[in-house]
C-alpha cells in the first residue's frame, strides 16, 4: 500500500549509491534512477548532489527523508494493525525475564498484549540474567527478556531497548549534597549492589575494568536480589546504590533519590529478547513483533 518509490528512495540514502540500492531491493539500475526522478518531478526540486560517482542529499532530499520516515513507519504501523483484527492466536507463552525489565518494563506491555490477545495463556517468571538464560537452555520458557553486556554464544540475542545505569542515593543522605564523584571517591563511598549474576553488576563490573579498578576495589556493604530490595535499603542508610534509571522515575520527580554522577563512568547497556538459535514458534515471534511496536508506550 506504501509508495514504493520512497523505500527506493531511502535505500538510494542509506546506501548513497544507486546501483547498491538496486541490489538491495532487486531492481534494475534505470528503475532506481526512474523512481527518484519521478519524486524530483512531482516535488520540483532535486534531492541529490551529484559529483562524479559520489552523491549527497540536498537540503530537500533530507526534509524528505525526515517525513518519508515517518510515513513509511506509519504504514508499517498500520499495516501490522490490521493484521492484528485477523490473528486469533492462542496457546501458552512462557516468558522469563531479569528482575528489572519484569518489574519496570514488562507489567505495561503484557496488560496491552493479554488485551489483545486473550486466548493466549501467558505466564511471567523473574530472576537474574544468568537465571532466565539457564531457564531458556533447559525449556522451562519459550522466551527471555535480559539485561547487561554479556551474551552466551548457544543463545541468540535480540537488542530491544537502551538503558542506563545510574548512581543514586536517598535525599537524607549526606551523599546527596554531592553532584559528582570521582572515581577515587567512589572506592571509599559504601556501597549496596545488585548480586552476582544480575545484568547491572555486570555492566558496573565490565566498565569498572576499562579503568582497571576491580570490585574489590569497592567499599561493598551489601549485595542484594533486587532492585526495590535496594531502593528500601536506601531509604534507611548512607549508602549509595546503583540502578536502572527506569526504576527510579517516580522516587526522582518526588524529590527522594538523588543522581549522583561518577566521572568518566559510562554505564549504558540494553535490554534484550534472548531465545534458543532455530525457528522461534509463532507465539514468540508474534509477541517479539508486537513488543517492538509498542515500546515507545513503555
């Protein structure tokens, strides 16, 4: 239903090459060149810079690419919509997923997803990582959510969306009149963290090597399983913690955590589907492609 000669036109983009983006969508060269013209022709401007063999989006081409995104991703928007009316799927869904996506990212999602489809059983398990990864080897889900750095090589990933680590630590504390600490500061300042085999403590760990400091190194007064299990241990200490972003929206706009920076420490990772390498069962792949179309919600 979407107007093919804006895909020829973003592939022409993405490849700035006219004879790659025939390859792409297996077109003929002249047919790659016709259809840009016809966008020129209709828009009476040109969308290329053409110098030798090299060509460069003019300032139309760009406004063009800008909106051509936006009304191909709301074809593609539409169009899984409506298949939507005409899927009846049904059977179970067994979905594991690391502590901090089922908490905070997850509850939103499967309300929308049991909504729509009701004749599917889905059920929901937490651990860490390693946990949810262990329980995907030996089938007892059919599908993972993880987080974290690190990824096993008998298992495929699927990247889903960013995340951040953050330092926090609870307005009372006299940590809070801090902004910023320096890496020096933060071996001494006590510390509360997530437990072995979680997704954050891998990340804190792996960025912690790039400036070879070991947890060791760390002034660790407690590791505990949970994120809430943290945030409540913050509320009654002056130690500081380290979270998901994600996890202390609301505890920030009410003024009870505080983001402390720690320079030069960059703790960003993703949240991933994981699953076994093969062919994914339909119930997978649909609730995959269904999450991807309504993470912007979450």
């Amino acid at each position: 239903m979407s107007d093919f000669r804006l895909k020829v036109f973003q592939s022409v983009v993405r490849n700035l090459s006219f004879t790659k983006a025939s390859q792409e969508l297996f077109i003929t060269q002249p047919a790659v060149t016709k259809h840009v013209q016809e966008l020129e022709t209709e828009y009476k401007t040109q969308l290329f810079e053409r110098l030798g063999n090299k060509i460069s989006l003019t300032p139309a081409g760009k406004l063009l690419m800008e909106h051509s995104e936006q009304i191909l991703a709301g074809y593609k928007q539409l169009e899984y919509e409506m298949n939507l009316l005409h899927d009846e799927h049904s059977g179970e869904l067994r979905i594991g997923a690391s502590t901090t996506i089922a908490q905070y990212v997850l509850p939103a999602l499967l309300a929308i997803f049991t909504e729509k489809f009701p004749l599917v059983k889905t059920t929901l398990i937490s651990g860490n990582s390693r946990d949810i990864e262990n329980a995907l080897q030996e089938h007892r889900i059919d599908l993972g959510m993880v987080e974290g750095n690190i990824r096993l090589p008998n298992l495929k990933y699927t990247d889903f969306m960013n995340d951040e680590l953050v330092a926090v630590a609870h307005t009372h504390s006299k940590l809070s009149r801090l902004d910023e600490l320096s890496l020096e500061k933060l071996k001494n300042t006590p510390l509360v963290l997530r437990e072995r085999g979680s997704g954050t403590l891998d990340v804190l760990e792996t960025e912690l090597q790039t400036h070879n400091i070991r947890l060791s190194d760390l002034n660790i007064r407690m590791h505990l399983g949970s994120t809430e299990s943290i945030k409540r241990f913050l509320e009654n200490t002056e130690c500081m913690g380290i979270v998901s972003i994600r996890s202390i929206y609301r505890e920030l706009a009410a003024g009870i955590f505080k983001v402390l920076e720690i320079d030069g420490l960059e703790m960003e990772r993703k949240f991933s589907f994981v699953c076994l390498h093969g062919k994914d069962s339909g119930l997978v792949q649909s609730f995959q492609q269904f999450a991807f179309h309504y993470k912007d919600k979450l």
